[in-house]
C-alpha cells in the first residue's frame, strides 16, 4: 500500500523535522520515517474497519426496529444492508482479523462519529435507492460500499478532525490512504472469501530500500547538493528561496543521483506537486525551472546520465 508518493511526502516531512529540531542521528530519523510510514497502514487498516462498525452500529438499529415491529405487528425492517455480501466478507477477513488483533484497533471509542455516519448514509439517495432496489448481487453489494465511501467518507470533515486527534502522523496520510481504501473495496471477490488479499504494507523490498536510500543520500550529501543549487541558480533569486524549497529540491537533488533508474521529469513533476502542496504559491513554477537547470548541469558534469526534453521545442 505504501507507494512512492507516499514516501517523497514522509521524506519531507521528516527532512524538515530534522533540520528544525536539530536532530543529529541518521538511524533515529531513519526509524522515525519507518514509523510513521508504518502509521498510514495502520490507517488503512482502521478504515477498511470503520466499514465494518457502520453495518455493526446499523444492525443494531434494525434489531430496535424489529422488536417494535413485533411488538406493534407492523412489517419487518429490511436487513438487505445489514446482510451486505461484501461487509460480511470483508468483516471475516483473515487480515484484516490479524491486524486488528496486534494492533487492538476499534471504533468503539468514537461510537458517536460511527452514528453520525450511519445517519448521514440513511437519508442518502445512494442508501434509499439500493434498499428498493430490486437487484440482489455480491456485485451491487460492493458497489454501494465503494459510492458511500467515495461521497461520504472520503471528504469527511468530521473524521479528518477525529484522525487528527487520534495522531498526528494522520495528517497528511488520509488523502493518499482513501485511494487505497476504494481501490481494495473494488478488488473483494466472493470467490476469495476470508482468504481475500489486502494490500501489503509495502509492494516490495524494493519501495522500502528506496525510502532509506533516499533519505540518507538527502541528509548525508545536503551540502554537496546545496553546491548545486547555488551553481545553477544564476538566472533565480536564490537568496529569497524558502527554506522548505531548499528541502524540495535537495530531496529532488537525492532522487535523481541515486536512483538512474526514474526519469528526470517524473522526479521534476513530483516535486513540483509537492511545492504547491506544502510550500509558497510561486514555489510550483521556480522549483520547476530551478531542478531543470540543475539536472542539466549534473547531465553536463557527468553526474547523471538521463535523458532532457529539449523545451526550446
């Protein structure tokens, strides 16, 4: 589940931390990135979970209802959602079993949100329209599940706030995590059962030996790349860069010389992203012309070998 993206922006993060605090110690802060990557799975696991506590939380209104129905002999509440085919699965899912059991994550704490929810998902068309819906099938069970979370989960004011409170390695992480929630909702078969695969933690080794190589070549060669900055910033007001620029584009510096295998623009465009993201508003544009300069002058030094877009073109 974690992904590279994922990875530049804890990188980041933590880079800041360790020049701000002044941290001296490259296998602490190494550990540090390692645990709050760690957290964002942790996350991914807490809401597949939520999911579940809706639909608990939900049969538990149907059972009040039902026992007023009885009660009054009016017609039974439907359990058409409280039976959902792939809750059910996913609630029986062996991973996601053994992780919340090492882990001890429940929502059970935060009843009150999981209510709110359960409201919100009631007085939806998505809710009212699957209840009357004459089709029975694993497959619209799914569907409703990855609608709900999309429109009512995903950008939610109200968890955001709650995550935060729970940690702040949460921050920046439900964003990219809510992707992989919804990417993992479409991939449930019923073929799978309790043996349905979750997302790893990590693809491959591969992602997690980029992640330490890539913050140690940041850290470990900061000056040298700073070299570079000031080198080719002849045409930019360096003098006037935000110190988490610096940080961008020494990451950026980090990314291109260690690893020959990412092309030069995949590097450029990701850092860019990053600036808008968590820098000034101008940062996009000279982060931009500043890492091209500066892979050309690496290209031209034999630094780097990787091929340039001509941009007189």
């Amino acid at each position: 589940m974690i992904n590279r993206e994922l990875i530049r922006i804890k990188v980041l993060q933590l880079v800041y931390a360790y020049y701000q605090n002044g941290y001296n110690n490259i296998d602490n802060a190494e550990k540090e990135l390692f645990f709050s990557l760690s957290k964002a799975y942790d996350l991914y696991n807490y809401m597949l979970l939520l999911i579940v506590a809706i639909t608990r939380e939900e049969e538990y209104r149907v059972q009040l209802l039902t026992q007023r129905a009885e009660r009054e002999g009016k017609p039974l509440p439907s359990t058409k959602f409280v039976n959902n085919r792939f809750v059910t699965q996913l609630a029986e899912n062996h991973m996601l079993e053994d992780f919340v059991a090492d882990k001890k994550l429940s929502w059970s704490d935060d009843i009150e949100v999981v209510r709110h929810i359960c409201n919100m998902i009631e007085q939806s068309d998505i809710y009212e329209n699957y209840m009357v819906s004459g089709v029975d099938s694993y497959d619209e069970d799914r569907e409703i599940w990855r609608r709900i979370y999309k429109q009512l989960i995903q950008d939610n004011s109200e968890i955001d706030s709650l995550l935060e409170d729970k940690s702040l390695y949460w921050n920046d992480d439900k964003e990219i995590v809510d992707t992989f929630v919804i990417k993992t909702i479409k991939r449930f078969s019923p073929e799978n059962g309790r043996d349905q695969e979750l997302l790893p933690e990590y693809k491959d080794e591969e992602d997690k030996d980029f992640a330490r190589r890539l913050l140690r070549a940041t850290i470990m060669n900061a000056d040298q790349y700073q070299r570079y900055m000031s080198e080719t910033s002849r045409n930019w007001d360096f003098s006037r860069l935000a110190f988490m620029d610096v940080i961008l584009m020494q990451i950026a510096i980090a990314e291109m010389t260690t690893f020959p295998g990412i092309p030069v623009s995949v590097t450029i465009n990701e850092y860019v992203d990053l600036a808008k993201l968590y820098s000034t508003s101008r940062s996009g544009g000279y982060i931009n012309g500043m890492l091209d300069s500066i892979a050309r002058y690496l290209n031209a030094t034999g630094r780097i070998f990787k091929p340039m877009e001509d941009k007189r073109k």
